[in-house]
C-alpha cells in the first residue's frame, strides 16, 4: 500500500510515521508514505500557496493551483488517478468499515489543509472521499491524515504479525474488547478474575464474551444495535 500526504508540513507526517508498527512496516516493505510538499508546487517569488477568500472573510485559503499541481506529481509517477481523501470536518465521519474500504486500494492520497480551507475549485477536480475523523475542529489534517493510515495500515497484509491481528479486538465484530490482566496476579490487591486461571478454554471464551457485552452495554449502548447477540444474551443485558 502506498500512502502520498499533500501537506505544507511534511517532517509532520515522516516524523510521525516512522516508529513502532508503522515504522517496521515500511521497513519491510508493506508499506510507503510518501509526503509531497504542496509549497514545492507554489512557483512564485515566495512560495506563496495562500491567498485571501473572494467575497471577504476572516482568514486565508490555500490557493488551487500548487494543490493541483502536487497531486498531478502523484498522479503522474503512478500512472493513473488514485482515491483522493480531503480531510475536513465536513466530510463522513471515520470509522472501521471504512479503513477496510480503503486498505483494497494500491495507492491512496490524503490532502492536507490549513488556514480557513481550500479554494473549492480544486477539491472540485480532484477530491473522490470528504472524511472527517469526529466532530470536533483541528488545526490542520495533518493528524487526521496519520489517524487513517494508522488504522488502514492494519488492515494491509503483512504489516501486523498473526499475534497483533485484530480478529478478537473492539469493533471487529461491533462489540468493546473485555478486559485482559498479565503478572503478577495479584496487584495493588487486585486479583486476576479465577477464570482466566482456570486453563478451561470455554469457560475463559464465554466469560471474555459476556465481559465484552457488558462493557458495550455500559459504554457504547449505541454499538449493540450492530451487534450479533443471542436472545438470551439480550436478555441478560436488559436484566
Ligand atoms: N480538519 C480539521 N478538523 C478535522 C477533523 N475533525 N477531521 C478531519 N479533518 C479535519
């Protein structure tokens, strides 16, 4: 999978991208993130890729002409028009079904704003997926582009090892991951549930799966509407 972030801050996204999972991944192959600098493409006297919004408004909007010629780079090394993700608070708000959406591409390019936007012509021209990762405001997507990688990262063959695969982890199946407990077992006199020490193998699956439940039921009420429960399990819930 190869990532390519159009951003004016690109030691933000080589930075940090290079460590722990991500960073072995691409050491090995699975993966590239290639950041392009929008400012490269600004060839006036400055470098300038900013300019004042028609119509007047507070703040600045980055123009499209630099915009455009960044990804016509990327398009041009690849051979042919990628998905193009512009990060806004606007677009549909990010989620896991999405990441899977999105690792079936070969190549993905994420846009980067700043300031108060981008001149909407260009988005127009280019752009194929508006995402947002939540509803709250942020400086630049810079992060938001990191956020999404991340978590399609995961999904790309080769990148987790069979350990960290994410079968049994929180939303693979639209429930919150049970708690887990390591050595030793007893901590700040806190003991690890007996079950787990049990070595019965179906008593530990079935008490992680009712803890799993439980937890969704406490704190993402909204995530059970998906979930596959039996109807003694929804019983059990509603007691
Ligand atoms: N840019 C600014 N805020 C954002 C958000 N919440 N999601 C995606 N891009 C953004």
């Amino acid at each position: 999978m190869n990532f390519h972030v159009l951003t004016l801050f690109p030691d933000m996204i080589r930075d940090g991208m290079n460590t722990s999972i991500i960073g072995r991944a691409m050491a090995g192959g699975f993966l590239d993130i290639e950041a392009v600098n929008i400012r490269d493409y600004a060839f006036n006297k400055h470098q300038k890729v900013d300019d004042y919004p028609y119509g007047g408004g507070a703040g600045m909007l980055m123009q499209a002409e630099p915009v455009y010629l960044a990804y016509e780079s990327v398009e041009k090394k690849i051979g042919y028009q990628p998905r193009v993700i512009y990060l806004t608070p606007q677009g549909k708000v990010f989620n896991q079904e999405m990441a899977k959406d999105f690792a079936e591409e070969k190549d993905l390019v994420f846009l980067c704003g700043h300031y108060e936007g981008i001149d909407e012509r260009v988005l127009e021209e280019i752009v194929t997926d508006y995402v947002s990762i939540g509803d709250y405001v942020l400086t630049g997507g810079e992060l938001p582009a990191m956020v999404m990688m991340d978590s399609i990262s995961r999904m790309v063959p080769g990148v987790l090892t069979n350990q960290e695969s994410g079968e049994t982890e929180s939303f693979s199946g639209s429930l919150l991951e049970y708690p887990q407990y390591s050595r030793p077992e007893i901590w700040h006199e806190k003991k690890v549930p007996p079950v787990l020490l049990s070595g019965h193998h179906a008593n530990v699956e079935a008490w992680r799966r009712e803890q799993s439940i439980y937890r969704t039921a406490r704190w993402r009420p909204d995530l059970l509407k998906k979930a596959d429960l039996s109807n003694k399990e929804w019983n059990q819930i509603r007691q």
